[in-house]
C-alpha cells in the first residue's frame, strides 16, 4: 500500500508542476487571442480569447487547490485538505457553463448581425494556439486527480476552440462566407456545456460520497464473500479519497476469529485485483442487522 501512496504523492507533484506550467503559457496566449480578436472581429477567435481567459481563472484556482490539498494532515482534519480539489473542481464545471452562455449569447448576435473578419489573421492566430494547446494537453494528460481533470476539460475546449477559428479563418478566407464563424461557436459551446456537466456530476457524486464510477459494489462484495473462510460481507462502503484512490470499508464475518491473521492478506489481495488499495475491515463472528447497522455476537 505504500507504493500506491508514493505512486499517487509523485502524481500529485507532476501535476502540480504541470497545473503551473499551463498557467502561465495560458495567460500569455490569452492576450495574444485577444488583440487578435479585435484586429480581425472574429467571434471564434474573441470566444477562444475568453475561454483562455476563463481557463486562466480555471487554472489559478486549480494551482492554489492543489498547493491547499498538499498541506498535511492533522487531528481537525485527519484525510488533509484534498477535499478542496474536488470544490475547486466544481467551481471550473459551473465556469464552463457560464462560458458556453455567453458564446451562445455573442454567436446569435453575431448571426443577426454578421460583422467582417479578417480570416488571414484568425487563421494565423488559431494555429499557433492550436499547438500551445497540444502541448498544454500533453502534460494534463493523465492526471489522476479531478482537480486536474477539470483543468484538461477547461483545455480541451481551448484546443477545440482553435479548431473552430482556424476553419472559420479559413472558410472565410477562401470564400467569404462570414456565418460560419458563428456557426462554429456554438460547436464549441455545446462541448463546454458538455465537459461542465460531467465535472458537476463528478465532483457531485464524489461530495455525496458515492460509489466511484467504473467501481462494481456487488463484484466486489462477492469477490470478498468467495474468499474461503469469510461467512458473510456486512455494511460495505466504497468512497472516493481525495488523492484519487477508492476507499473501501466492511465487516467481514468470519467462520473463526482465530483465522484472521491468515484471512486478512487473502482479502486484501482480493481488492487489490480489483483496484482497490485503501481499505478498512473489521473481523466479526456475528449476527449483523443491515438496517439497524449494528453487530452482536450469536452467544
């Protein structure tokens, strides 16, 4: 179990690293999008210009989550402050929401009142951040944690938004057909909204301390039940901690106490196959009320 925990500590400082990396690169591009914008009058390319800037803010409150999360332990709050991870991340799915309203709100407008834009320019500038995105993607890819999750979602859309104004820069270009800069950027909305509804259903469910997803409760509670010498599985909770691993806690009845010692490995072997390497069991030869949520001894 330790090496999971070091596994997960060496996730957590590359991903903090990276989280200030992105940050960065982020803001500076951002300003660039922006003037950009407004020298060309492209939606896609203003809407791309405030998601970075939206992911600017995103990735602020992802940096201080995850310095917050790293202090350590203690008897106020004995899981640590990892918990803020997960409020950061909430915070960034209701940002990408409110972000894909105002890129609705500007794109109608936009449709009703189609201005000129400067396709050469948008082209230009859509390129270069399509490839700063890559390479912000590249190093968020994989991160375990939802608070870095968050963050590639918020920059998923700016890559996806640099999709959107190069083939509105170049559509415009060549024929001249200015709606489909706007067109584009309900495209994008659509994704945002999409990527905000699945941070709040995550980080949802991880507050209301929910079976993880991709985590079969059953599977597990038979895996645990068919290992020899175990009677019966009682009160089984699987949570997920806020390092990103999945907790697990349950009474196991025993055939015989004494058999402990050799049962306890076996079990633990058993949730590890099933990717689980947090787990708290108490030993029991009971009688358990599932509803009472109490044990007692048959004697």
């Amino acid at each position: 179990m330790s090496g999971s925990h070091d596994h997960h500590q060496q996730h957590d400082h590359h991903d903090h690293h990276h989280l200030h990396l992105a940050l960065w690169l982020t803001a500076l591009f951002a300003l660039v999008e922006l003037g950009g914008g407004l020298y060309s009058g492209s939606l896609a390319l203003l809407a791309d210009a405030g998601h970075m800037a939206s992911d600017v803010v995103a990735l602020a409150i992802a940096v201080a989550a995850s310095t917050l999360a790293a202090r350590p332990a203690h008897a106020g709050m004995t899981y640590g402050y990892g918990q803020v991870r997960i409020l950061a991340a909430q915070f960034n799915g209701l940002l990408l929401w409110f972000l894909a309203g105002w890129i609705v709100w500007e794109a109608v407008d936009r449709l009703l009142h189609p201005p000129l834009v400067a396709g050469g320019v948008v082209m230009a500038i859509a390129l270069l951040g399509l490839l700063l995105n890559l390479l912000i993607l590249f190093w968020l890819h994989g991160g375990e944690e939802l608070n870095t999750r968050a963050a590639y979602w918020h920059v998923l859309g700016d890559l996806l938004g640099s999709i959107a104004a190069l083939l509105a820069g170049s559509v415009i270009l060549f024929t001249g057909w200015m709606t489909i800069d706007p067109l584009l950027s309900f495209l994008v909305a659509a994704i945002l909204a999409y990527g905000g509804w699945r941070l709040l259903r995550e980080t949802t469910l991880s507050l209301l301390a929910g079976v993880p997803d991709g985590v079969d409760s059953r599977a597990i509670a038979e895996a645990l039940g068919a290992v020899d010498g175990v009677r019966g599985v009682h009160h089984l909770h699987i949570w997920a901690i806020p390092n990103g691993e999945t907790a697990l806690s349950a009474h196991i009845e025993c055939c015989a106490i004494e058999q402990w010692p050799q049962l306890l490995p076996r079990l633990q072997q058993a949730l590890a196959q099933l990717g689980i390497d947090h787990a708290t069991l108490q030993p029991e030869v009971a009688i358990c009320s599932s509803v009472a949520g109490w044990c007692h001894h048959p004697d």
